[in-house]
C-alpha cells in the first residue's frame, strides 16, 4: 500500500510499505478515508523528536472497516469509523478510571499508545491505505454510514477533543472569560470548545493573520502578540482583572516577538501572568522530555524555566497531558451530528494521499493560509 514515510528532517515520501493485516482476533483493518496532518506530527517532521527514517506517520484517521477479527464484537465490515488517536486497551487501571490517553498496556515501559508517533509503542501511522487497529471495540468510534460531515468526523480522532481537554483541564464553564494562546488548529478548537462550553469572552493570541481572522470568524477577540504584549493588551481589555482560565495551545516551540527565537517556556509564563488569581490553566500543548533542537541544554531535556513562584502566589491550578479522547468523542461526534458543532472550519485544504509531501510544507510553513490539512488515500 501507500504510505507517508519519514526520511529526514523537512523530508516525508509516500512510498509502498506492506499492508497491514489482523494479528490478533481485536483487531480491525480499516481502509482510511480521510487522515489529517496534526501540528504534533510536525515536531517529527521537523527533526525535533526522536524519530527515525521509515516511521509511518499519522495518528487522526477515519474510514471504512474491511477485515474484522473473530474477538471483535461490535463492529463489522462495511462500518464507517474514526479512531482517537490515543491506542489504549480499555481494561487496564488507568482505562478503566477513562485516562485512556495513559493506557498501560499497548506501549510496554510507558504510559500511553498512539499510530504513527515515535515513543508511542508499535503501532504504524494511518497517513497510509490501510490501516490496523488493535483492540477495535475499544478504539473505534461508529460514524453514520451515509459518509455525511468526512472533514468533521476526521477532526474526532484528536484536534476537536483536545482542544475540548484543554477546556476542561482548564475548568471552562459558563459566562467564564478565557484566553487561548495559538490559533493554529488545537487552538481554534479551544476557542471553539470554549464557545460551546458557555464562555462570555475569549480571547485569541497568535500571529499568524489567517489563523486570527478565523478566530475572529468565529466570535473571539484576536490579539496578535506581534503587535503588543498579549498580556498587558488582554488585562486592560479584562479592566485589569484578567481572565477565569487559560488554555496553552503552543506547548514547547513558542516563540519571542521580541527576539523571534523560541523560548519554550513563554507561553507557560504569559498564562501566569494573563489568568487571574485562583484560575485554572490548561495545557493540551506539547511538552518533551527529550528535545533535540532545544535552545539550551536543559531545553533539551525538557526543563523550562516556569514561574513556579508566581503560580503558587496566585493560586493557581494548572493542568497538562494529552486528551483522554475516548471521554468526549461521543459528545462531539452527536453535536456534529445535531448540527451544532462544524469543527470543520478549520480545514483549509483537502489533497490526495500523493501529495502530502508538499502538504506538509505548506503546513509548515504556514503558507497559502493552511490551518488544516485533510489527506484522502
């Protein structure tokens, strides 16, 4: 079959690689539709991981199920169905508590699985034909089989829950006032999760003026750090109070106005000091523990230099990790459903599984307004 295929840093192929098949009676084969570049995979593409040559990329997957194990129980050939990115067993202690983003199981020495991600266990990427999904009951979310809303099912396998986890680490709830630093597609989903969830005011920081418009679009206030310090803009448009909770959409590879070099612990600091006393702070964002192109070396090692202090005096309460998908996927898919979410807005551009090495340039850099990009094999 085709494949995404890493090769170096600023460097994917689409080659053939042997097509997946069952390997144990839980698993699916799912001929994949509709996969999404995630801003997560630019950090391989980037050289900013340990990945190596040859990983298959891609963790937001959605399609049609053609082979179906003899353990699997409620799903069959023919069903429509996207994937949490997460890969998790369903049974372990931390599954069985919904922490299925920290599953025990499918990564042997860790805690949590994902496809196509270095770190995240064995399970290849569905940038690809085909795909193998293990413990399918478990990692399977039905779809309408009429093929309706491809572009916003496909956003279910991650970025529309997450950016929804972000709101909830961060405790969104009605009539609260909310900052989102970074527009790109985790981020939109923040603010539009936000929205769903009843906030009065969200406020949107980035700089890119494609992404700020749409957040704009969709009825939050834009605040382009280029500009003017997104803190001090976002305190005296909040009167000075500052906003009920923050969400970190950036994570690791946030960069200085000022200096335009990166300074991974920026936006961690600037929530601080945006959200008022006694907020909360969620962080969705990546965070390594290992970062090859660090600005320093405890950058390298994932140790930043966060203003604990300033948390502490604040009382302040602040949440990380990866989306447990699988607790809101249902919810999302069925306000699809009802027609009162359309993540989809954040697709800009939908190509064959072809060209997705220069997909993934323009995503990079940020060119021809990419927000989002949908690969169909």
């Amino acid at each position: 079959m085709k494949a995404v295929v890493y090769q170096e840093p600023f460097a994917v192929a689409v080659e053939e690689v042997d097509r997946p098949g069952l390997r144990h009676p839980a698993d699916v084969v799912v001929r994949v539709t509709s996969t999404a570049i995630c801003g997560s995979d630019l950090h391989m593409y980037e050289g900013r991981t340990a990945a190596q040559p040859g990983i298959v990329f891609g963790h937001e997957n959605l399609g049609i199920i053609e082979e179906v194990g003899s353990g699997v129980l409620g799903l069959g050939r023919g069903d429509r169905v996207v994937m949490p990115f997460n890969v998790s067993c369903g049974a372990c202690a931390n599954c069985q508590a919904g922490n299925t983003a920290f599953c025990l199981v499918v990564n042997p020495g860790s805690a949590g699985g994902a496809y196509g991600y270095v770190g995240m266990g064995p399970h290849q990427g569905g940038q690809a034909e085909y795909l193998r999904v293990p413990f399918a009951d478990v990692n399977c979310l039905p779809l309408p089989a009429d093929g309706s809303h491809e572009s916003d099912f496909v956003l279910l396998a991650d970025i529309f829950p997450t950016g929804y986890h972000g709101c909830e680490l961060a405790g969104v709830g009605p009539g609260d006032v909310v900052a989102v630093y970074g527009a790109g597609p985790v981020g939109l989903m923040a603010v539009y999760s936000a929205l769903l969830r009843g906030a009065s005011r969200v406020f949107c920081v980035d700089q890119v003026p494609e992404r700020l418009a749409l957040a704009d679009d969709i009825g939050a206030e834009p605040v382009d750090f280029s500009a003017a310090d997104p803190v001090e803009v976002i305190r005296e448009r909040t009167g000075g109070r500052g906003t009920d909770a923050g969400v970190d959409a950036v994570g690791y590879q946030a960069r200085s106005a000022e200096a335009g070099a990166e300074e991974p612990a920026l936006v961690l600091n600037s929530l601080i000091e945006t959200v008022r006393p006694t907020g909360r702070i969620g962080v969705p964002g990546l965070y390594l523990p290992d970062d090859p192109g660090g600005v320093d070396e405890d950058a390298r090692r994932g140790m930043l230099r966060v203003a604990v202090g300033r948390l502490f005096e604040k009382g302040q309460v602040i949440g990380t990790g990866q989306a447990n998908v699988k607790r809101y996927d249902r919810k999302l898919r069925d306000l699809i459903i009802a027609g009162r979410a359309e993540p989809s807005f954040v697709v800009s551009h939908e190509l064959p599984l072809t060209e997705a090495p220069q997909a993934y340039r323009m995503f990079d850099q940020r060119a021809e307004g990419c927000t989002k990009v949908v690969l169909h094999p």
